[in-house]
C-alpha cells in the first residue's frame, strides 16, 4: 500500500508586540494632549465663578476664547506637522511636538494673566494638531494590516481617556500641579518613542534602504525583509516631488474622490456637534431638567465614550470601517432625534414624567459618535491615498477638523438663541444620518488589506470603471 505524504505549508506566527508597544507609547502623547480638551470645562468654571479665590478671573467672553483657541491652534499645528514630516521624518514630528506641548503647560504654570492662557491655548493646539496630522499616517504604515485599525482607534480612545482624566483633575488640581503632571506624561512619551525606529516608508522615500530594512525587521519580524523593501520601493515610488506637482496629482478622479471623502466625513462629523456637545454638555444636562448632578452626568458620559472606542479598537479589523461607520451615524441620528424630542416637549411646557429621555439620548450619542464617527476617518486617511499624497491629504483633513470644530463650536450658542434646541439637535441629526447612505454608497471596505494591496485593488477599480465608461460610449 502506497502512503502518500502530503506537506502542508508552514504558517508563520506574526510578532505583533512591537507594534502594540509603538501604538501605546504614541497614545501617551495623544493623552497628554487629550487633557487640553478635558481641562478646559472644570477649571473655566471655576476661573469664571464669582467666588472664585485666585487672582485670575476671567469674564465669560475671556472664557470663550480660551476655550476655542485651541483649534485654531489645531489648525497651525496641522500645517506644521506637514512640513516638518517632509523635513524630518513622522517619527521626529511626533517627537517635536511635545515642545509646543511643553510651552503650552509651562505658560498654564506661570499664568497670572489671560494673555497667559490664550498663548498657552495655542501652543497646545499646535501640539495637537502636530499629532493628529502625523500618527495615523505613522501607525498605517509600521502596523500590520490586521491591527492597524486597531492601533489608531487606540489612540482615539488615548484622546478620550485625556479628556476624562482633565475633567477630574481639572475639578481637584490647581493649575501649576496639572502642568506638572503633563508635563511628566509628555517627557515620558518623548523618552520611550525616542528609541522607536522612524517608518520604513520614509527610509524608503529618502533612499535610505539599509535603515529601512533594519526598521522593517524591529516592527515586522517575521518578513522576508528582501522582498518586502522591493514591495516598498514599487509602491512608495517617487515622493520627492515639488508641491505643485503634488497638487495635480488631486485632478486624478480617485484622488479627487478620496479628498471628497474624507471632507463630507468631516462635514457630518463636526455637522452632528463632535467637540460642540462635548463643551456644553454641563449646560445641555441643566437645561434638560433631569434630576441628576449634571456634573456627575459629564464625567459618566466620558466614561460612556472611553468603552465605545474600546469596543470600537476590539471590532474594528474583524467587522471593517464601513460597518462601524453606517452603525454609528444611525445610532447619532437616533440619539439626537430623541434629545430634540425631550426639548420639544419641554418647549411645549409639558414636563416629562421620566427623566430618562434626555439622559439615555446623550449617552446613546457619546457611544455612536464614538465607535464610528470619530476614529474611522483618522484610519481612512492613511488608507487611501497614494504614498507621495499622504502628508497633504493629512493636513488637508486635520487642518479642516480644526477649522470646522472652531466653527461649529462658536456658532452653536447663537444658533441655540436663533431656533432653540430642539431644532439644532434634529439638524444634528439629519447630518448624522446623512452619514449612511454615502457611507455605503461611496467608501471601500480596506479591512485586512497592506497599504499595497488597497492602492493596487484601487487602481485596478479605476481601470475597470473607465473601460465600462468607454463601452457605453
């Protein structure tokens, strides 16, 4: 009797460890910057209330300012972190940015003026918006295509967790010993990333292919280090042209798409109040006449928004972006569709017999918008655009976040005097569940797939779209 042997092929184990560790020791920096956002609404309350014990006081307009300074720092922050990731690399951007992060704190330190604050405001956007244009295109690049998902919506969640924590210590700390404690998280981050390669993309870019195959071996070590720096060189191709030809490079119809894309993303996004509901919400819970501490309310709903990203981080690579993103505006739609109601009826002078409404409708909202809305486009932008396009496409998006929350958040309170709640809260819900129907309409799937494998799938979709165009002609 003949026995045949048949060999199956070896299945190598992916080492993933480094690239975890990457994700978690950048997510101290995005929470470091997270407590920005979470500082801002106990200690403002507290500089503004007439009891207040310290010899800076602010009025409600100085209040105003330094809570949206920020974004306009956001802004600045976007534009510099582009040009310095062209300069010196993502890695050194990342790394540079807790300079302005540290100038920031260190002015809430030495505050004895609101000049004092605007300039700290500012320099922690820029902090911020240094980040934000540079780690999702970082991390999509030095992650495997099974985690990458996951590692960015981390860091959403590192932003959250930020805020949450500024809540509480902001409502127990003084001023100085708050910027002492960020400070110590920023020099943390900058000592343990210091001694994380740069991305083997931007060794790659520069022609630098020894140190590229030394970086690629301390992410992925597991690859055939050969073929995958040739897979590189084909797919990174030439990224050192002049902005202007970069510029033409977004005529093409699929970049143009993809730009189109991610601005609607952030037109429903910040369209549905992210950010704006986050800095009235103590004044969204007091309106709504519950009978709960509203304080205690906004430190639950943190905590509502740190377990959705979670979740998010968890499910992400198994059930895709597109997934989590139709989920997440139907449930923002819902969320606002109600809240809108419980102000309607209070409009009508009929006072609720539940209390639950308005209590379920919020945190219904912080769980959608954050299992969705919020983390997907940070993934998506370092998914679909082509090597020598990321940066601008980057800043394009980060630069129009800030630009958009600063708007969105300083227009909401007259909105509020022109229409009354109920009516912005169903405008918010109407933008949220725009979000769907595009979604599914308009958005790929790139779950699971290399950054390779999305432009090649990419391009092989713009093939076949412009032979059916000439077939119909």
């Amino acid at each position: 009797m003949t026995r045949i042997v048949v060999e199956l092929p070896s299945v190598t184990k992916k080492i993933l460890w480094p690239q975890w560790l990457t994700g978690i020791t950048i997510s101290i920096a995005v929470l470091t910057a997270g407590l920005s956002n979470g500082w801002t609404s106990p200690s403002l309350a507290q500089l503004t209330s007439p009891d207040v014990k310290t010899s800076l006081k602010l009025s409600d307009s100085e209040a105003s300012w330094v809570a949206s300074l920020l974004n306009l720092g956001r802004f600045g922050g976007s534009i510099v972190g582009a040009i310095s990731q062209g300069l010196i690399g993502r890695k050194k951007t990342l790394l540079s940015s807790i300079l302005p992060l540290a100038i920031g704190w260190t002015c809430k330190i030495i505050a004895n003026s609101v000049t004092w604050l605007y300039i700290a405001r500012c320099f922690c956007g820029i902090a911020s918006g240094m980040i934000w244009t540079t780690l999702s295109l970082y991390l999509g690049e030095v992650s495997d295509s099974s985690i990458r998902g996951s590692l960015v919506f981390m860091n959403s969640n590192a932003a959250f967790i930020g805020a949450f924590l500024g809540n509480i210590m902001g409502a127990h700390l003084p001023l100085e010993r708050f910027g002492y404690v960020s400070l110590s998280l920023g020099a943390l981050f900058f000592i343990i990333f210091f001694f994380i390669p740069e991305s083997p993309y931007h060794y790659v870019s520069r022609g630098n292919l020894e140190r590229a195959e030394t970086s690629l071996k301390w992410f992925k070590r597991e690859v055939d280090v050969s073929k995958d720096i040739q897979e590189l060189k084909d797919f990174v191709g030439n990224t050192e042209t002049n902005l202007l030809t970069r510029l033409k490079e977004f005529k093409k119809p699929q970049n143009r798409n993809n730009v189109i894309i991610m601005g609607m993303l952030n037109v429903f996004l910040y369209g549905c109040g992210h950010n704006t509901m986050n800095y009235y919400a103590e004044i969204i819970v007091t309106k709504s006449k519950v009978n709960f501490s509203p304080s205690t309310i906004v430190i639950a709903l943190s905590l509502c928004t740190i377990v959705a990203c979670s979740t998010a981080a968890i499910v992400v690579d198994r059930f895709g972006r597109r997934f989590l993103l139709i989920v997440s505006s139907l449930g923002t739609a819902l969320s606002m569709t109600l809240l809108g109601l419980h102000f309607h009826l209070l409009s009508l002078n009929i006072e609720p017999t539940f209390t639950w409404l308005p209590i379920f409708s919020l945190f219904l909202y912080n769980f959608s918008i954050s299992n969705g809305l919020v983390p997907v486009p940070n993934a998506l932008v370092s998914e679909l655009f082509p090597p020598n396009l990321k940066t601008m496409a980057s800043l394009y998006f980060s630069g129009s976040s800030a630009l958009m929350s600063f708007i969105t958040a300083r227009t909401f309170q007259p909105l509020v005097n022109i229409m009354s709640e109920k009516y912005v809260f169903w405008i918010f819900a109407l933008s949220a569940f725009s979000a769907a129907p595009f979604t599914y309409i308009y958005i790929t799937e790139t779950k699971g797939q290399t950054l390779v494998e999305i432009q090649k799938n990419a391009d092989k979709k713009h093939k076949i779209n412009k032979i059916e165009v000439a077939t119909v002609m």
